[in-house]
C-alpha cells in the first residue's frame, strides 16, 4: 500500500447504500511498516468484488485485533460488539448452532474491519448444506523448519498431477504466510467424511512417494525440513483463512490466488509473497485466476 496523507480520526462512508462510521483511521496496525487502518479499509473497499464470492454464504470466524500487530488477538465466532443490524448473520456450528456473521457484501466486509475483524475464516461448507454439506476441498501445505514456500510449490504441482487423474481441477493460493493452499471445488452436498478422507488419502500417498520431503501426519516432530499436508482442514470444524483476506502478520501480506504458471516458476518465497496494494494491482489487471471455485459450474467428483 503507498503512503498517504494522514486520515481523519474518523469519516462517514455510504457502502453498497449503507452508512458507516468509520473511526481510528489513522490508528497504526502494522508497526513495522506503519500501515494504517484507513488503509486496511482502503484495501477492502477495493477488494470486495473478489473477495465476497468466497465467504458469501458461509458462516465467518475472524481474528480480531483492534490495536493492531502489536496488540491483543484473538479468533472470534459470534458478531463482534458494534455489529450494524443489516449485517446478514446465520445460526450454524458442528456441535452447538451459534451466531455467526455471513460477509456477503462489500458493505460487510468493511463493517468488520471497522470493528478490529481484520482477518476473514470461512470453511468448506455454506450455511445452507450445513456442515455435512462440502462443495470444496483445501489441501494447507505448511513448510516445517528448513522448509519454505518454494518446496511447497513443487509439492503443489505433484498434488496437482494426482488431482488432475482423479478428474479435479485444483486453483493455488497463497497462505499470505509461510504456506500455500489448494482448493478443489466439489459437487454441494460431498459429506464431510468423504472430503476429509479424500484429502487424507491423497496426503498419504504423496508422503509415501517422497517420505523424505512431505508428512501427512499430525506430529510437530515429524516436520522439520518437509511440507506438512494438512488434510484435517476440511473436517467441517474447521475454518481456512479466506482467499484475499489480509494476513495479521509483520506486514500486511495477503492470501493471494495464483497462476499455475507462477506456481511453475517460482524459485524463491518472496516471488509469492504479496502485500495488499500488490493484489489490487494483480487482480485490476488480470482479474481472478481462482474465478472457477466460486462458479456452479465445473465441479468434481471425489472418487
């Protein structure tokens, strides 16, 4: 994001005919490069078209931090305090239905940001099929100590050619951290049972290929110097941070959908590792290369 004139303390918006008070614009949330709020806003605002189809529909958690990196977080289920009542919220959960907030608007996505929500996790499942009702599938590739972003891309394209034989198209995105994640869309309704032992089988064969680069198992200890496949994100409790979402890290790096091509040529980690000014300019000129896992159409099969 570049510099810009220091904000208002506070400024009224109209977002999709909605009014919000927006307040502690000029609050710094990311210290070490002086990244502000109104930015963060900014960047949202901007965002919204490619961001929304992603979390439309599903029930949202988010990590909240409203002083920013240097302050208290912590991961939220239930709409934070302040919540505007036009936002959409559904009752949902695994176990025991909660309230949680559906970011199906732009108007919503800078609502929670205004109120300190500055990370988005949705999961595999939309309110409407319930938990037992998938229609995607995320592979979390995690680089262990030693390990770093540039494995995970070969390993990505491995994943890849397995996926393909199975007749399912697969879309990279970055994890905006140290990882990658890999999406499937699939058919609505795919039970949770399926997904995850889909994901897990995949996980396992692809260890046992190249045992001395990838673990799918759950072990820490087994991770330094290898790719941790994370199948166990799509047990339908859990949540993935959503593609575009800003990433509450030393900068504010994004979960930025890729090519496969820069998948391909990818020889460092910092190739791969954009901020959110660097997303607005990628998708303003390329559009959005993960367009397909939002789509009806095109969707597999598990196996």
């Amino acid at each position: 994001m570049p510099a810009t004139p220091s904000p208002p303390e506070r400024q009224t918006v109209d977002v999709d005919g909605h009014r919000l008070v927006l307040t502690h614009l000029d609050r710094v949330l990311f210290p070490g490069t002086g990244h502000t709020k109104a930015q963060l806003l900014h960047y949202y605002a901007g965002i919204a078209p490619v961001l929304v189809p992603y979390a439309a529909g599903r029930p949202a958690s988010f990590v909240r931090a409203p002083d920013g990196t240097a302050g208290q977080r912590w991961f939220a289920k239930r709409p934070p305090n302040g919540t505007p009542e036009w936002v959409t919220t559904v009752e949902a959960g695994v176990h025991e239905p909660e309230d949680y907030v559906v970011v199906d608007s732009a108007a919503t996505l800078v609502a929670m940001a205004n109120l300190g929500a500055y990370e988005i996790h949705v999961p595999q499942w939309t309110a409407a099929s319930g938990p037992d009702g998938h229609d995607r599938l995320v592979l979390d590739l995690d680089p262990g100590e030693g390990a770093d972003l540039v494995l995970c891309c070969r390993v990505a394209e491995r994943l890849r050619q397995f996926l393909d034989d199975d007749g399912l198209p697969s879309y990279p995105v970055t994890s905006g951290s140290k990882g990658l994640h890999l999406y499937v869309p699939l058919e609505p309704g795919t039970p949770e049972a399926a997904a995850v032992g889909y994901a897990k089988a995949l996980a396992g064969r692809l260890q046992a290929e190249h045992p001395g680069l990838v673990v799918a198992t759950m072990a820490r200890s087994a991770r330094p110097g290898k790719v941790f496949i994370d199948w166990s994100q799509n047990a339908s409790a859990k949540t993935t941070a959503c593609p575009y979402t800003v990433r509450l890290r030393d900068i504010p790096t994004i979960a930025a959908p890729l090519t496969w091509s820069e998948v391909a040529a990818c020889r460092h980690p910092s190739e791969l590792s954009f901020t959110a000014d660097d997303t607005l300019a990628r998708v303003a000129a390329d559009g959005d290369p993960l367009a397909p896992l939002a789509s009806s159409t095109g969707r597999g099969r598990i196996p």
